[in-house]
C-alpha cells in the first residue's frame, strides 16, 4: 500500500488522520479544525497554490518516488511554444496568452445543453444526515459558482415528513427544500441533479419531479458507487425511526421489529440500526435482459417529460463497464458518471469499501479505451464525468485529460462537503444564535482558521468579497458561510487549473487532450496506455537534433 505523507511543511498543512492519495484524510469529520490542503483552501483560497513566507524560504518538490499505479503518478506535460483555444477576443500576443484569460467552461448533454462555470460537479447527496445539515452550504455554494449539484437517493424514503399515498409520493418537504436551495441562486450556469435507486423509482419520484420542477431538474438513474457495491445504507439511533423505515419498505439491520432486538436496544446491547436500499436488476440474467431493461426505463423517462437524463456507475468490473457506455451513448443520455473505488460520505462497509472493486485510475483509463472503441465505429459517446478520490486541481486537470475528448467533468464528493463543514463551524461560532440550526460543532475559532479570535467573516474568507459583489449587500446576508467557503475553494481550484492549463498552453477545457499527461513510471503507462516521460516526443526531439 502507498503511504502519502499527513504534514506538507511547504503549504503548511498537516492531515489530522490518515491521507488518502486525495490529501484528504480517510475518515473526513465535520467537526475538524483542520488543516489538510482543502480545509485550508476553503478559506484562503487561491493563498494555498503558492509555498508559504515567501521571502525567506525557498522550495523543492518531493513528489519524487513514483511508486504504482494512481492518479498521483501521471503527470502535466508542459510546452514551450503556442496557444491553443484562445478566446477570439484575444490575440497570441503575450500579453494576452496569460492564465486568466484561460476559459475553465464545459458543458455537457445532447438535446439541452447544460453549461458549467468550471469543469467540476458534487458527487451524490443523499439520505446520509450530514448531507441533510449542511445542504444549504453546498447547494448554494455550488449555485453562486455555477457548477452542478447532486440529491443522492432516498432522500424522499428517509424524510419522515414526507407523504405517500398507495405507494406514490404527495408530498416530499426534504427534496422540495433542497432544490429550492439552489434554484434560488441558480444563474443558467451548473444544475440540480435528482439520482433515483429502486425505491426512489417505487415511490414515483421521477412523476413527482417532473410534475412539480418541469425542465429544471436533471433525472439520474444510478447503478452504483464507487464506495461500495450495494445499495444505500444510512444509520439510525432511534428504534421508533428504524420502525418506520422498515415500515417503508426499506431493509433495516437488525430487524427492529423482532421482540428479541427491541429488548437488547432498550437495554443498550444495540444502539444503531442500518438502512439498506435494494440491488438493481436482479431480475436480469444476461446482458440483453439488462439492456432492455435500462432502454425501457429511459423510455419511460422520456414519455414523462425529462429532457435530461443521466446515469451514475460504481466501480465494477469492464462487462459493466462497458455497459454503462453503450447504453447510455445509445440512449442518448445526457451524461455518464463512473465512479471509481473508494471514497464515501460515512455510511459504507469498512473493509468492502477497502476491498472491492476498480481503483479509480484504471477505471477511467477503460473508460476511454471503450469510448475510443465506440467512437472509431462511427457512434456517437456519451458526455463523461470521472469520479473517485479527486480533490486538487491537478486531479481535475489529469481526469479531463486522461478521458479526453469523452470528459467534460470530475466529481468531486468528499473534497466539496469540506467547505460546509469548516463554514458552518465559523459562522456558529460568530454568530452563536445560529450555531444550532447551522450544526456547528466549534465554541470558538482555532488558531488554524486565523490567529485573532475574534476576526470577523470578512477577515476569514478570501472569497467573502467576490460573493458579496455577486449577490449584493442586502442578500449577503442570506448567504450562509459554508457557501462562501464552497466559493473560496472552487476559486483556489479554478486558479490552479488555469495555470496548470496555460502552461500546457491550452486556453480552454475543450483543447485538454490525453497528450498532455505522460506516465511517471513504466507500470502506469502500461494500464493507462498514457506514454512514459521519456518516450513521449523522443522520435520528433531525435529528429530535430539529425536536422
């Protein structure tokens, strides 16, 4: 197993658990106060690209044992001359070849297009309670920036508000209040996506959307997870609420129904239920059976309105793989969403999260291969979103190229929570009137988060400003801190993503091509088919030296 260091004396930063190959620690908590690169990021932004007390210190890469097979061991090529993609409003002339002039706009769909500020979106969402507390800071963060969100399943199932009559939803007060959230600062730009497992599908939340929300909601039918491979699963406390899950159709482990587990939760012997939602497709025993399935679903999707359809897949192996892309790019789905092992928002099996499945890397790497195929065949492929373990803007930079021309996305779960967190902590302990309902978990502001205890939001964030410009000064107010903290990230994201692409001399995403990364070590080239550094351009520089 690859071991990645928990403190980088250069940025200052420090993990407080174990870092996975995505800098984050692999077990992420809410309550942190810090410091790994995204945490910091959150409120210093663009600050955390550059080495620490510059004028006294110089600095030198470590990142020199390339080691496996990861996403850590492909890296950016650079170029010496051109510039492609450039804006026509702008000239080759240096003085405009600079990286802010760099366009980080994607877009994505066959029918309707749907446009995205930066090249990124949240993973899923869902029926897990902390998605629930500190919604309001990533719906409206990622509205403010302009990037998709994503309502994971379940989230009608769980909602012990919500009213079903024969089976059908009337009345879903949760997800309502979550696409509001966003819609309320939603500009044209990203977009609120609603995946559907099969009790979702059971419970008519693709009829309900439609009906209510029209075109604004983009449905999601979902195969699975990159952090584990089989269904949902939240964890409960209270045997009255796993009484009424089950009473709703889900799976409840242990059976909070039988005398003999009443008695040992009563007694304190059991005090936690799981949730499970169902396998999909378990009536399905071939390929064909599957595919007709899934066509039919999209048909049924298509006669209720939706314009906009995508699928979201988990980390098996290449049949399924290769599945996902073919339907999807025969049903003229809007996006595909393959999600490699093994992150997770709290809920999933340790040691199967651990265990299973297509580390991320690999699978992207057959995902384009198949999409290769498919295109060389004269079909059209469907528009791509790699997820799995990414946070930095390299990541973002490596998973576009690495996918290129088919990836006009990364997903990016874990990494984009951790900006609600941190601002809901701060904004609980600047405002204590509202620590409660904004679940902040601090008394009092670390030394992490600014070396004046009493330092004012203004002071903290370095995006404060930019959304206050974007939304006004009366509206700021509405505006809750994890969102501007979701703002500060996506910025300190977005300037290393231009630089990175400038000096690749690519000025737009569109341009970012799988010529752009080479293999630190021969092991990656050979499972990435990305070529080793040394031998990529080798013949055109011997070349140039027999001229």
């Amino acid at each position: 197993m690859i071991q990645y260091p928990k403190n980088n004396d250069v940025l200052n930063t420090a993990n407080r658990g174990n870092p996975a190959e995505s800098g984050l620690c692999t077990l992420c908590r809410a309550d942190c106060k810090g410091k790994c690169e995204t945490w910091l990021s959150s409120t210093r932004g663009r600050k955390l690209l550059y080495p620490r007390d510059f004028g006294t210190i110089t600095a030198g890469s470590s990142n020199t044992n390339h080691v496996g097979v990861c996403y850590n061991n492909l890296r950016i090529q650079g170029y010496n001359y051109g510039a492609n993609g450039l804006s026509s409003q702008f000239s080759h002339n240096a003085d405009d070849c600079i990286f802010p002039n760099v366009s980080l706009e994607t877009s994505f769909g066959k029918k309707m297009i749907t446009q995205s500020r930066i090249p990124i979106m949240t993973g899923a969402l869902g029926s897990t309670f902390i998605a629930a507390k500190y919604w309001e800071s990533f719906a409206v963060g990622a509205a403010l920036v302009g990037f998709p969100v994503v309502i994971g399943e379940n989230v009608v199932g769980v909602d012990r508000q919500s009213v079903l009559e024969n089976g059908r939803i009337k009345s879903a007060p949760e997800l309502d209040r979550r696409i509001d959230v966003y819609l309320r600062y939603y500009d044209g730009y990203g977009a609120i996506i609603v995946q559907m497992n099969v009790e979702d599908t059971r419970n008519g939340v693709a009829e309900y959307l439609i009906e209510k929300y029209g075109d604004k909601v983009i449905i999601e039918l979902k195969w699975g997870q990159g952090a584990k491979d089989i269904g949902g699963e939240i964890q409960v406390t209270s045997l009255d609420y796993a009484v009424f899950l089950k009473e709703r159709g889900y799976i409840v482990d242990p059976d909070p129904t039988l005398p003999a587990v009443q008695e040992a939760f009563n007694n304190g012997a059991i005090k936690s239920f799981a949730r499970h939602s169902r396998l999909g497709y378990t009536n399905c025993d071939s390929y064909a059976e599957v595919q007709k399935d899934f066509m039919d679903a999209v048909a049924y999707l298509r006669k209720l309105g939706y314009q906009r359809i995508t699928l979201k897949t988990g980390s098996y192996g290449m049949e399924a793989l290769a599945m996902a892309i073919k339907f999807a790019s025969d049903a003229e789905l809007d996006l595909l969403t393959i999600d490699g092992s093994g992150g997770g928002t709290g809920m999933s099996p340790w040691n199967m999260m651990e265990s299973w499945g297509v580390p991320s890397i690999l699978l992207h790497a057959k995902a384009y291969e198949y999409a290769q195929l498919l295109a060389s065949r004269g079909r059209a492929v469907v528009d791509l979103a790699f997820a799995g373990g990414l946070a930095r803007e390299d990541h973002i930079f490596k998973a576009l190229a690495l996918g290129a021309p088919y990836t006009k996305l990364v997903c990016m779960g874990r990494s984009l929570m951790i900006p609600g967190f941190l601002g809901a902590n701060i904004e609980g302990v600047l405002y204590p009137e509202r620590r409660e309902k904004l679940n902040g978990n601090w008394d009092a502001l670390p030394s992490t988060v600014t070396g004046n205890p009493k330092a004012t939001a203004e002071e903290i964030f370095a995006g404060y400003f930019d959304v206050k410009n974007k939304v006004g000064t009366d509206e700021m107010k509405s505006i809750p801190l994890g969102a501007v903290a979701v703002w500060t990230l996506a910025d300190k994201l977005s300037a290393g993503l231009q630089q990175l692409m400038a000096g690749a001399r690519r000025f737009n995403t569109a341009e970012i091509s799988r010529s752009d990364l080479f293999a630190a070590n021969r092991d990656t080239a050979k499972e990435t088919g990305v070529s080793y550094i040394t031998d990529v351009n080798d013949e055109t520089a011997k070349k140039i030296l027999s001229l």
